[in-house]
C-alpha cells in the first residue's frame, strides 16, 4: 500500500542522510563555538553560517563553500553542505581550520 511505501522511503532517506547530518553537526557545533552566528537555525546537512571576510579568506584557501549574501560591510553568509559521501577527516581538517583563525 502507498503509506507503507512512503514509510519505507522515509527510513531509507533516513539511513542515507544521517552521515551527511552527523558531519554537519560536526561543522555546526565548531562553528559554534568559534562564535560565529547563522543565518537561520537549521538540522540539515546544509549550514548556513555568517563568517568575518577575513576568515572566509583564509577557509578558501583549502575548503569550497557557497557564497549566499553579504550580511555587512565585514561578514558574509556562506552555505556549507555535507552529503553521504563526506569524509570525517576532511570535516576535521575544517574544523582544525577554523579553530587557528
């Protein structure tokens, strides 16, 4: 029946999607506690974090992110997104990262 299909669907997202949270999680919290403020709270595998310029230079320099929108004359909103393919050691690397700046 249609509801057991959907449900099936829903556990399979489910599986496939948590390593992709789980990182993101990783990012957020260092985020976090670098103090740096989001666009809007979220528990995806996107984060949309606002970042000094300064820093974004120097992220740039090893990681990829999305630019989103300038927030003021010395901060920006970049988009960081995880998927079922990232690797913990290359979201430790971005932590480490942004843990020196």
């Amino acid at each position: 029946n249609g509801v057991a299909v959907r449900s099936s669907n829903l556990r399979l997202y489910q599986e496939i999607s948590a390593h992709a949270i789980a990182m993101a999680e990783k990012l957020r919290e260092a985020f976090t506690a670098k103090g740096y403020n989001y666009l809007a709270p979220n528990r995806t595998n996107q984060i949309f974090v606002i970042v000094p310029d300064a820093h974004l230079a120097k992220i740039s320099e090893q990681f990829e992110y999305s630019y989103d929108q300038r927030i003021d004359a010395t901060h920006s909103c970049v988009r960081f997104c995880t998927g079922w393919a990232t690797k913990e050691e290359n979201v430790d690397a971005l932590i480490r990262c942004v843990e020196k700046l």
